[in-house]
C-alpha cells in the first residue's frame, strides 16, 4: 500500500544546486548505469538556474529536507503556437519513493504549465524503466510515439 505524504514543492533557489546535483548524479548512475563527472554537473545545474529563459527545477522538500527535484525546459511549437515544457532529470530519493512524492511535483508542475500558457507537458523514459512508465501512466500520461534520436557532442 503506498502511504503519501505531505511535502512542499516550489520552484528551486541556488541554494538548492548542491542537492540538486547529486540527485542527477545518482538519477544517472541507478537509470542508466553512468557515471558523470559531478563538477561538470555541478556547473549544469547553476548555469541552467542562471539562464531561467531556458528553464527551471522544481525540489519536493520535506520536513527532513530535498526528496526530489525535475527540471523543466522549454520547446517551441510551431504546430500549437506555445510551449510546451519538458519534464527531465526526475528524481526522487529511495527513501521517499512510492509516497506520492512526484504525484505531487508533478501536479505542481502541471497546474504552472496551465497558469503560465503552456500547451502541454512531454517527457522522456528509458524504454526499460516501466516502474516510471506506469507512474507517468496513472497520472494520465500517454505514450506519445515518437523516438528521440540524438547526436551528442
């Protein structure tokens, strides 16, 4: 039985990009396997809350302190006119999972798009990762299909 509770979510402050940082670094070690270098992660995270026109995190915070964060970043659509604003870099710390915690950053989130103009939420999932597939599917998500391909550099 999962026992929700009760947290704030707001809008991330500098003060939180330490926090915030090492919940990407775990994110990306547990989903994918990967070890990224924490300074340059570090940096990511402060020069994303620099550059607001780009996008912001969101932190869940407890009465014990961060449990999670997401980050939202921003695509033009030229089909809706508007933005639609991408959820990325979700997570939520061990302890704090299956507590409703992301149904709530998530709500948040939502409720902002709406208040803000945007024309819809989209996010990216591993294809192997069906535990976050059926959260992001109880909380009226579908499938959007499409394939992201990507050239890094």
């Amino acid at each position: 039985m999962t026992v929700e509770i009760t947290a704030q979510v707001r809008r991330a402050t500098l003060a939180d990009g330490d926090a915030i940082a090492q919940f990407n670094l775990a994110m990306a070690q547990e989903t994918e396997g990967k070890a990224l270098d924490a300074a340059t992660v570090g940096a990511g995270v402060v020069s994303l809350m620099h550059q607001p026109q780009y996008g912001f995190y969101t932190v869940v915070e407890t009465q014990t302190g961060l449990a999670g964060c997401l980050l939202i970043t921003y695509e033009w659509s030229d089909w809706r006119n508007g933005l639609i604003w991408w959820i990325q870099s979700v997570y939520v710390h061990p302890d704090y999972r299956r507590q409703g915690l992301f149904k709530q950053l998530y709500a948040q989130v939502r409720e902002w798009a709406q208040a803000e103009e945007a024309c819809g939420l989209r996010l990216y999932v591993e294809a192997a990762n069906h535990s976050a597939q059926s959260t992001y599917t109880a909380l009226g998500m579908k499938p959007a299909g499409y394939q992201v391909f990507e050239a890094l550099f």
